[in-house]
C-alpha cells in the first residue's frame, strides 16, 4: 500500500487495505466473515448493484475458533472499479445471526 489513511474515499485503481477487530464473538467454532461491496445508485440510496453493473463484489471466509478477540485484516483490488459511492457491507457470523455493519464510501479518480 502507498499509503495508510483513514478515509472513506479511495483512488479507482488502487488496491485498499481495511482492518477490523471483532470482540464477543461467541466461541462455537470457525467465524465466519464476509464483505461485499456494492455500487450505490444515484437517487435510490438502499439500492445497490455490482461494482460493473452486475453482481455485488463478496469474498468470505472462517476465522479460526479463539478466546480472544480476533483481528482481520484485507485488502480490496480496485482496478476495475468505477469512480462512484459503494456501500462496504462487512458481516460476522453465521448467515442466520451475523452483526453486519454497512459504511459508505467514495471511489474517486486517481489524483496522480
């Protein structure tokens, strides 16, 4: 990464690291994670779709079973991204009873 910053508005075509902490999580094995991000339509804020017009951009995985709080770290390819406001949607949990968190954030064009 060029830089760490904390800043809801990232370059199109710049790879963005993101990092969370998830605490309380109730030991019954593997957690999982998933992340989505999805293109915000101008006028219609709750509705979304995919970074190229079509299926929302996900990736999941499962957290190792732990005790302690457990840090996740990724990263975001945004390459092929278009500028614009995305919805970053992170949930943690099984499906049925995930805490889901949504922040918005702005794609812009490169500066350099």
């Amino acid at each position: 990464m060029r830089q760490i910053r904390g800043s809801r508005e990232w370059e199109s075509g710049e790879i963005a690291g993101a990092f969370l902490e998830v605490y309380g999580a109730e030991r019954a094995g593997p957690l999982p994670i998933s992340v989505q991000l999805e293109r915000r339509m101008a006028g219609h804020p709750s509705q979304t779709r995919g970074t190229g017009g079509g299926e929302p951009f996900s990736l999941e995985w499962l957290l190792p079973d732990s005790d302690e709080p457990r840090s996740v770290s990724f990263t975001l390819d945004l390459r092929d991204v278009e500028p614009g406001e995305y919805n970053v949607r992170v949930s943690v949990g099984p499906p049925a009873a995930a805490t889901t968190v949504t922040k918005v954030v702005r794609v812009v064009e490169p500066s350099g």
